[in-house]
C-alpha cells in the first residue's frame, strides 16, 4: 500500500526539539490534529479509532510505541509523549494535519509594556 505524504504544518520548536534529540531513550512531547471531515469531528469515537489507527501503524512501521498518549475526542486532537523517531514517522501519516511542541523554550506570558508602581 503506498502512503500519499501529506503536508503537515510542523511547529519550528518542535523541529528544532526533535533534532536535539540525541537518542531514541529521549522523549518528545508533540501535541497533533487530525485531518478530519466537519462529519467526522462529530463523532468523539472516530476520533479515538483514528487517533489508535495511525499510532498503531507508525509503532507497526518504526518498532517503537509512544508513551502517555491523551486523546482529546471532542477536538479532533492527542497528546504524547515519543521517541523522536516516532514522532517523525507519524509526520508523514496523511491523517495528520498539525504538529505542535508541547513544551515551548519561550514563556506564553505576555510582558507589560509600561511597568509602574501601584499605591
């Protein structure tokens, strides 16, 4: 069966995290989005299936498996935490649409532009 590669939009910090990775004894935490039909998200259980479907052919394909895998039924969406050989292979599954790291090098708070003292 040939597998038609699809375009994923990958995180750079996520890039960057899996060529950091020295080893396949590291793991990498990824949040992923499936490519779904507006049918399709309506249904929380195609979305477990699915979301069982891919990590069981990329475990299948690269010999490893991911580790605490959240499945987030209602939003089309999981969370692992993977070899960087894994999650590489699971960037080329076309039922993924989007690869985002979960741990992020910058802070998600936003700086105050003008500092000054309350009294």
């Amino acid at each position: 069966m040939s597998k038609k590669r699809s375009r994923v939009k990958t995180d750079p910090e996520l890039k960057r995290q899996l060529n950091a990775g020295e080893s396949n004894q590291d793991l990498v935490q990824a949040v992923f989005t499936l490519r779904l039909s507006t049918r399709q998200t309506e249904a929380p259980t195609h979305v477990e299936e699915l979301t069982q479907k891919v990590l069981d052919r990329v475990a299948d394909e690269v010999g490893i498996e991911a580790k605490e895998i959240n499945i987030f039924r209602n939003l089309g969406a999981f969370a692992l935490s993977a070899p960087p050989d894994f999650i590489r292979a699971l960037l080329t599954e076309p039922e993924i649409a989007t690869a985002t790291a979960n741990q992020q090098e910058e802070s998600m708070m936003i700086p105050p532009l003008r500092k000054r003292r309350v009294t």
